[in-house]
C-alpha cells in the first residue's frame, strides 16, 4: 500500500472514531427524576415544553416518555419565534431506552440548535402522557421556561398555548455539548494522517 493510501486510511479512521465518538455522546437533555406526576389520555394533543439554548448543542436523538407506550410518536422541535419545524422523527416501541423515567430515544442525524428559544413537542397519540413531575433535572446548556401543547390535532403540531403546568412528557431529546473539544486520539490520527499526506505530495511535486 502506498503512503498516500496509508495517510488517506488514517484520516478516515481518525474521521470514524470522531463521529463514533459523537454518537455515543448524546445525554438526555431533560429527565424526570422522581414521581412523573399525573398522568392522562388523549388522541388529539401535541405536549411538550418549552427551553432555552444557553450555549450551542448537537440534537442527536429525540425522545418519547416511557408509561406505557403502544405505538409510534411523532416528535419535534420548533423554533418558537418562527414556529418552524427544526426537526422531527417518529420514536417507535423497539427504541432503546434512556434515563430515569425511562425515555424511548430515537437516534437521528445530529442537529445543531444555536443559543434560543425553542419548542419540543410531541403527538401523544392513545398513550398516556405526563404532566407536573414533583421534580426534573436539565442538562447546563438548557433552561426548562414553560409548558406548551396544542390541543385539537391528531398529529404533530406547533405547541402555541400554555397552562402553567410543569410540563407535559410527552417529549424529551438527547444531546451533546457542540463546542466541546474532540477526543484526542481521534484528532491526533486526523492529524497524522494529513501529515503523511502532505509529506507525499511534497516528494512527488520535487521529483517532477
């Protein structure tokens, strides 16, 4: 094999252990850590909350709380200035489970959501959703603001109203920090394999 291929393979490794990396990264962004609180049954909401971005993350997973879940939910996070639809999936019953509640979690390709304000909402569909846990932990890079839901539809919807509930789960997400510093063995062979790509480059210009 020649040095440029060896440089090349050891870039795409370095490359791979970054993104496995990333993708084993992601925390629960909010979680309910005692008595989820009461609980309820409807086909026509979309629940969830209302956050705060403080500093740049990675969405890389949306979430579904775990009572009982019998079938699909559509999940998504809104910009709440604009209303617009970020991005979305369905959390399915074969999800992974994740946190104290525990949570379905869906992967999905990471998504970056700047320092804002957002909505989470999910399509609540026959299963039992929450609301008013006695406690809740967040991760640093958000703030938990208000509940928020829409009453009236069958699928997913802009959560546009609030009651002053502590809110509704319904939805969650996973995450990680998207400023943190990449691991160090990973970048050290992105770097060794660029350096051995350019040593070969240089040889063949001043041969010609």
């Amino acid at each position: 094999m020649s040095e440029m291929r060896i440089g090349t393979l050891i870039v795409l490794v370095g490359l791979a252990g970054l993104t496995a990396a990333q993708s084993h990264a992601g925390t629960l962004a909010l979680d309910i850590t005692a008595n989820p609180g009461n609980t309820g049954t409807s086909t026509t909401h979309s629940l969830g909350w209302q956050f705060q971005v403080n500093t740049p993350i990675m969405v890389d997973g949306l979430a579904f709380f775990n009572g009982g879940v019998t079938q699909g939910h559509d999940v998504g996070i809104y910009l709440d200035s604009t209303h617009t639809l970020l991005v979305s999936t369905t959390v399915l019953t074969s999800d992974p489970q994740s946190g104290t509640g525990p949570w379905l979690v869906h992967a999905i390709t990471p998504f970056l959501l700047a320092p804002g304000t957002y909505d989470i909402a999910a399509e609540t569909g026959a299963d039992n959703y929450t609301s008013g846990p006695l406690s809740m932990s967040t991760i640093p890079e958000i703030t938990f603001l208000q509940d928020r839901y829409a009453f009236g539809s069958p699928v997913l919807a802009f959560p546009s109203a609030t009651s002053g509930t502590v809110g509704w789960f319904g939805p969650s997400f996973t995450s990680f920090d998207a400023v943190s510093t990449p691991e160090p063995a990973s970048m050290m062979l992105v770097g060794v394999g660029l350096l051995l790509s350019g040593i070969v480059r240089r040889k063949r210009s001043s041969t010609r």
